[in-house]
C-alpha cells in the first residue's frame, strides 16, 4: 500500500465500524484501530484496502503507535476520524478516578495528540479532513453522566483551536454531537438496564428514532468529503431531532 488513507479509531464497533465499512465500500485505503485484534482481523484481515492497527487508545504510546502503522504503510492521512470510546455511567460521588482519566485520556487526550501529529506532517497539508465524535451528553443535564460528558466536552473545546491551527495547511478539523445511537455501547449499558417501557419512553423524544451506525457514518464521510471542503471548526448535531422535544 501506499498514498493517503484513513484513520478510523473504534473500528472493530458501532459508528467506527460503519465508517470504515462505507470507506472500504468505495476503495479507499483505511487504518482500522481499536484494541481487539482477532476482531480487526475478522473483519479486515482479508481486505487488501485495510490495515488492522491492534492499539490501546489510552496507553501514553497510542499516538506513537498509531503514526507507526500510518507510516509503515501509507504517505499521507486523508481522513481521520476519531469513534472510540466508552461510558461508564457514575454518580458524582462515584466516580474513580481511574475512570475519569480513561475517559480523558481515550475521548480527549488522545485526538488532541493524534492532531498534533498530522499537525507535524507536512504531507496532511492537501485537503485532509478530521472528524471527531461529541455527545448530546456534554449539552444536556443527564444524571450519573458527568465525567464522560466532561471528556466530551473537552473533545468540543479543542475543536476550534485545532481547526484554526490547521486551516492554514489546508486540513480542516469538524465534530458530530451524537445522541442516541443504537450500538453496542448504548445497549451494554443505559439499555441493558432500563426496561422496554423506559426505552421506548426515551425513544419518543427522538421523533426521528434512535440513530444507526450507518446514518452517522453518512453524516461523518460528509465531513471527510470535498462536499465539506468549506467547513471547519463546527460541531454537528446529528439527534433524529431529539433538540426539538
Ligand atoms: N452510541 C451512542 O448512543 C453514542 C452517543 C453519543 C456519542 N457516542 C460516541 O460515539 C463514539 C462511538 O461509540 P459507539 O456507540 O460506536 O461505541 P461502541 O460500539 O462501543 O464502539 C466503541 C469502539 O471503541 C473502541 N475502544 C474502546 N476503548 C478503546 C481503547 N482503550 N483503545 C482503543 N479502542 C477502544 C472499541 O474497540 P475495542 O473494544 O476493540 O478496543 C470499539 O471499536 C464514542 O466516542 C461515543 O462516546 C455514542
């Protein structure tokens, strides 16, 4: 392989997986990163136009190793996006601060990190577009959610600095704000523990229904694309309407 790829964080799941399936859909070249490797190979293994980038987001070495697996390969980065991360649902007295520095560390260290590396490389300069992933969590009062919407919060703070660092260089730095969106991290944990009265109750104030990976991929490869090549530094509600109720 070689010329410009894509860097897709959390691509062994949910939106990160959706948007690497959309990109290799259409041949381009993607890094797929995540920690499970057995799960990268058994998805991307056989793909010619993928290279699995087994690597702990949170470990202080991830930038490091993921800049490794770009340059072993590829000359450039087209498009990064950045879809890993968790949620641990805590009250305020609750949380640990292991917890906390997790969450800093995967939803906002390591994009603040990763920016500065394409921010170093000359050869991001031509068009390249980076996509960060947000939450209707840092906006709205959610109970028990506070430190991961601190992170998330954090991730929209860096937005515009970074895009105004790197439009100069012609790569452009944009975020989605997500609400629900029905994925392995939303089932594991708020689903996983309300009843389908409770489901069904948050999901009526979603008038267009819960999200899918795939709606939000659409919305993220927008951003990727020459069809954004005007926008940076914004951050998108992507809610089925959930603002509205
Ligand atoms: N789903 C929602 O309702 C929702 C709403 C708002 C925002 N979001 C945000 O959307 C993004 C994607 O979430 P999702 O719903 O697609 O979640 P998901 O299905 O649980 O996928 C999370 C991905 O992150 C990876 N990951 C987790 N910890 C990692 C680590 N330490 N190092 C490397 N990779 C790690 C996981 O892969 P491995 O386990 O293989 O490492 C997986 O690929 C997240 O930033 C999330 O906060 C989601």
């Amino acid at each position: 392989m070689n010329g410009a790829c894509y860097v897709i964080t959390g691509a062994t799941s949910g939106i990160g997986a959706a948007v690497a399936a959309r990109l290799l859909s259409r041949g381009e070249s993607v890094v797929a990163v995540a920690r499970r490797k057995d799960v990268l190979e058994s998805l991307y293994g056989q793909n010619p136009c993928a290279l699995c980038a087994a690597v702990d987001l949170e470990a202080p070495d991830a930038t490091a190793r993921v800049a490794a697996a770009v340059k072993g390969r590829f000359d450039a980065v087209r498009g990064f996006v950045h879809a890993a991360g968790f949620v641990v649902p805590a009250p305020l007295g609750l949380v640990q601060d292991d917890t906390a520095h997790r969450l800093f560390s995967i939803h906002a260290l390591f994009p603040l990190q990763f920016l500065g590396w394409m921010a170093k490389r000359p050869n991001h300069a031509d068009g390249a577009s980076a996509v960060l992933v947000s939450s209707l969590a840092a906006h709205e009062g959610d109970c028990g959610n506070a430190a991961y919407a601190a992170a998330k919060g954090a991730v929209e703070g860096m937005l515009k600095p970074a895009a105004a660092e790197l439009a100069p260089r012609g790569v452009r730095v944009n975020a989605v704000v997500l609400g629900v969106v029905d994925t392995p991290m939303a089932r594991d944990t708020w689903m996983s523990r309300s009843t389908q009265e409770q489901i069904d109750a948050r999901r009526a104030r979603y008038p267009l229904g819960f999200g899918t990976p795939e709606k939000v991929a659409g919305v993220i490869d927008f951003f990727l694309g020459d069809d954004s090549a005007w926008i940076t530094g914004q951050c998108l509600v992507a809610d089925g309407g959930h603002q509205l109720t």
